[in-house]
C-alpha cells in the first residue's frame, strides 16, 4: 500500500543523474535530507521522479514531473512541484534549490565578434597549495566517500576560483583534465588525484 512505501528521489540533468537515500517507511510522506551539487551549462531542464524502493520486486515509479531551469530564481527558493503517473497527479514535491547563475557569454563579451576568453590557471604559492589542498578536498567531499565526484568537484571550481582571480574553466577543459588525472576511469578525483590537478591548474610543477 502507498502508506508503506519506502519513496526515494531521483533527479536528472543532462547527462548526470543524482539519487537519494530511500526514506524507509515514509509512505505518502517521505522526508530527505539529500544534498546535490551541478553546474549548469547547457541544460534546459531538471527532470525529477520519486521512485518505490520494492525488496521483493524491480521499483516502481511514483511519478514525476519537468522542472524547466530559466524557472528557477537565484537565491535559496522553495520549489511545490506536482508530480503526476499515467496522466494523473501523484503528489507534490517540495524542494529547496540555491541557484547561482553564472553570467553569460553575451555579458562578458557584447560583441559576438569578440575572441573567446581563455581561462588562465590562478597563480598560487606552492606552499599555500599544500596547506589548503587536504582541507579544501574534505569541504566539497560532501558525501565523505574519500572522492569527489564530477558535480562536487565543478562546485569546488566555482567557489574556488573565484577567490583566486581565476574564472572558472569551461567544461572542455574540465574534460581535458579529466581524461589525464582519472586514471582508472571512474569520473572521480580521490585525494591523491585531486592534489596533481590542483597543482596543474595553479601552474605548480607536479
């Protein structure tokens, strides 16, 4: 029955999608207390379902429903989203989002003939780095899995770089990155990992 369920999130952007943990017993009202980290690029719109987590059985969805992203306001808003199965409503989703809109290309350069702009790793002390990077790698390893993962770790850029006189890298550059420091392929920088594209991002020999 619906006042049994063990209801979970599941939210989609682009190409990544975050889940959270299953509120065990919250039937018709689930509670979660899930935090989720993405830089917005190109994407248009935030899909979001809530999902039955069934032991016996595969899951079943609960409904779901488009959050379009121009939508969303900057700040800490409180979104009532209504979500609905097989035509018919399921429920309403309330969720908190803190949106910081990066400017866009038009605002930095007016003119469309204008080159675009490269980013430029910030110039750090080597001794500064050292000192940071551990303390700065746990601030954004929300999850304390022992790894960022790649919205964690463009959350750190973003905040960051900032500080630093440094815009933040496109995510091209991001990639490029990637493709040389995660060895194993997993989408993910653990410490070890993250030191050696700090260094490289801040000019630092490795």
């Amino acid at each position: 029955t619906f006042s049994k369920m063990d209801p979970y999130l599941v939210l989609t952007i682009g190409s990544q999608t975050f889940q959270s943990k299953t509120c065990e017993g919250g039937g018709l009202k689930p509670t979660w207390d899930d935090q989720f980290i993405y830089q917005v690029t190109s994407e248009e719109e935030i899909r979001i379902e809530v999902w039955e987590n069934d032991t016996l059985s595969s899951n079943d969805l609960v409904g779901g429903a488009t959050l379009p992203i121009k939508s969303i306001k900057a700040g800490v808003k409180t979104h009532q989203i209504e979500i609905s199965f097989e035509e018919g409503s399921a429920g309403v989703v309330e969720i908190e989002i803190d949106f910081s809109p990066t400017p866009s290309a038009s605002e930095h350069h007016p003119s469309s003939a204008a080159p675009k702009e490269q980013w430029t790793p910030p110039k750090v002390e080597k001794e500064d780095v050292k000192k940071s990077a551990e303390e700065v790698f746990a601030q954004f390893d929300r999850d304390k899995s022992g790894s960022l993962e790649m919205s964690e770790f463009y959350s750190l850029l973003a905040e960051l770089c900032p500080k630093v006189g440094s815009s933040v890298p496109s995510k091209a550059e991001v990639d490029n990155l990637l493709q040389k420091y995660d060895k194993n392929s997993d989408q993910k920088f653990n410490l070890k990992e993250f030191k050696k594209i700090v260094k490289k991002m801040f000019g630092l020999k490795e």
